[in-house]
C-alpha cells in the first residue's frame, strides 16, 4: 500500500475550522487520531487552537502535551510521525477525528495503536505486543 498524500490546508480553511471548534475551559479539544485506510483508530490526545493550525498548514499532525504544557509534534523525537490525510469536526465541534497515515508505531508504550488493553474473561488483559523498544528511540 501506497503512503497517503500529504493534506495541508489554506489560511482561510484553517480560520473557518477554528471558528467552529469548541475548545474547553483549558483550552484544549480532544483529536482522536484514526488509520485512513483501515479505519483502526491509533490514539487520542488534546489540540489547543496553535495546535489544530499547525497541523492544518503543515500536514505533520501536532499536540498539546498536558504533562509538559508544550506543543507536540507526533514523531519529532522517534521518528513515528503522523501525516495528515483529513481533518473532521464533529457535530457539536468539541472533538477532532484526525485521519492520519501512521508510520511506525502510534502508542509511546511501542504499540502499533494505544487500545491495547481489554477486559476479558474478568480480566484486564494486554492484547498487543511490544512492536518497537521505545527507550531506544525516545517516546512521543
């Protein structure tokens, strides 16, 4: 499979979108990131505003990270980056599918997605392996 192309936006399309977004009281809006062609949904964190127009005029998906209160760039550090293929807004504007082409691993933990876990048989269990040693590389 082909990767996906590179979808960046113009100044006056990410403008109309931030118009509508519905951030909370912190600011933030939480993207909830899904592989575009197989429909696998990878991960979700927060945008603020700098954030969402980032990725919008750049097509490099980028986040707000709450425990370092900087933005992030998924994948600047280990190199599993996030191109964007699509933005939606949903309904109401106060959540973000982000419609990515992943390479690499999504999930800081060396996981293709972050929804490894599940409950089964009355127990939690990790359903996933450890795809890449994410201590090698640098979590992101």
């Amino acid at each position: 499979m082909y990767p996906a192309t590179l979808t960046t936006y113009q100044p006056a399309e990410i403008a109309a979108a931030l118009t509508v977004i519905q951030f909370n009281d912190e600011g933030l809006v939480p993207a909830i990131a899904q592989q575009h062609d197989s429909g696998e949904i990878l991960m979700m964190a927060w945008m603020d505003r700098d954030a969402v127009a980032e990725t919008m005029r750049s097509g490099r998906v980028c986040y707000w990270s709450r425990s370092r209160q900087v933005p992030w760039r998924k994948g600047d550090t280990s190199g599993h980056i996030q191109t964007l293929v699509e933005l939606r807004i949903d309904c109401d504007g106060d959540t973000l599918l982000v419609l990515v082409d992943q390479t690499g691993v999504a999930c800081h933990t060396g996981r293709h997605n972050c929804f490894f876990q599940a409950v089964r048989d009355g127990a939690l269990q990790t359903i996933a392996p450890i795809v890449v040693d994410m201590s090698r590389i640098g979590k992101d």
